[in-house]
C-alpha cells in the first residue's frame, strides 16, 4: 500500500534500525519504546491487521513466519527470561498503523496485569 508507513519501511523508502529480515518478515525498533528491548515484527507484505487472517486470504503462513522470527530475535536480543508479544487491532485496540504489527517487549520484567490494554474506564 502506498501510504503505508510500514509498507514504506520494509520497502527501504523509510528507513528503520533493522534487526531481522528475511523473505516475508522484517523486525525493526520502535521509535518510541516501551520497554528497554521493543521490537516492531511485519510481515513484508501487507496484511491491515490480525482481523484480517483468514484461510480463505490464505495469510495465515505470513504470522507464522512473523512467530518463528520472534522467536528468533528473543534468543539474539538475549530475552531467555521471557517477553510479551502485542497485536493491537483497529480503533477500540489502539491500533496507530494500519499494517499488522507485533509488539517484541522485553528486557525488564513485566506487569502481572496487561495494564495498558485494560478498557479505558468512563465512569464505570
Ligand atoms: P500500534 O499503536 O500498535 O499501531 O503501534 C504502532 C507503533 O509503531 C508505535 O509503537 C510507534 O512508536 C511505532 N512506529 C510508528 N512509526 C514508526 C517508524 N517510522 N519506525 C519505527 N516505529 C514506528
Ligand atoms: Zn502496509
């Protein structure tokens, strides 16, 4: 997609600190990281979000591919103790860029809750 900003990164014409890429999937650093070690993990081409896996679209071999490189990358960015992987989805998951992404977090120990994630409270 052209004005998509991943697409953009994994086609080189935005550049990113590249920490793994192979055919279908490429991992970069977040520009704004949440966690000591924060990893961005895409499948090359693009998929809008984790909403849109389907056997019929027959992406389901591209997350595959982004889970085999995650585990790749926690084993060289030394996160043997454990990480937490992310997938927001669309509005209400405070998605921001509309080319599915996984969050790598890891480097410190996380929270018992998925705090973050839990409903924005309105008066509730
Ligand atoms: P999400 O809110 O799940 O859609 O996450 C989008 C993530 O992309 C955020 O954590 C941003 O910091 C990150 N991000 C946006 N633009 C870039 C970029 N050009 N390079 C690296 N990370 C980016
Ligand atoms: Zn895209």
């Amino acid at each position: 997609m052209t004005d998509c900003v991943f697409c953009k990164i994994a086609a080189g014409e935005i550049p990113s600190e590249t920490v793994y890429e192979d055919e279908s999937v490429l991992a970069f650093r977040d520009i704004n990281p949440q966690a000591p070690t924060h990893i961005l993990v895409i499948p090359k081409e693009h998929i809008a979000s984790a909403a849109d896996i389907s056997p019929e679209s027959g992406n389901s071999a591209r997350v595959a591919s982004c889970f085999e490189a995650i585990a790749k990358i926690a084993r060289s960015e030394g996160l043997g103790g454990g990480f937490r992987v992310i997938t927001n989805v669309g509005e209400d998951g405070g998605q921001t860029v509309r080319h599915l992404h996984f969050h790598l977090l890891g480097g410190v120990k996380m929270g018992d809750s998925l705090t973050g994630v839990l409903p924005h409270r309105q008066g509730v």
